[in-house]
C-alpha cells in the first residue's frame, strides 16, 4: 500500500545526493526511503519531504561491503 502523502517531486529526487558521500539516492517507495547505498543509509521521507539528516537515517545493508576489485 503506498501512501501518497510520502510521494517525492521527480524533480527533487534528481537534485538530491547523500549528504555524506555527495553520491546519488536510489528512491524505495515502498518504504518512503531514499538510499545511499555507498554510505550505507536509508533516509526517510516524511510527510513528502525527505529527512536528509544522518541522525534520523537508518542503516541498510546495501551488498557493498566487499572492497571494490
């Protein structure tokens, strides 16, 4: 079930990188999240506007965690 209420502006969803590798965001509306997956974070989107805060995110496992080859 998907809540509209969480829906993200397309347009911000280009614009937005992690704030802490500056890398881009995967959107999972299923869950009203934004991943980093190279910071290993998912970051919540509230009321339509995403929680771009490290405090407020919450740890993914992202299948990156082997080093790069």
């Amino acid at each position: 079930m998907t809540d509209t209420a969480n829906e993200v502006d397309p347009k911000l969803l280009e614009i937005l990188v992690c704030p802490v590798t500056k890398g881009p965001l995967t959107y999972d509306r299923e869950k009203a999240e934004l991943i980093s997956e190279k910071a290993g974070l998912a970051f919540p989107i509230r009321g339509g506007i995403p929680i771009m805060l490290v405090d407020e995110a919450r740890p993914v496992e992202t299948g990156k965690g082997k080093p790069p080859a």
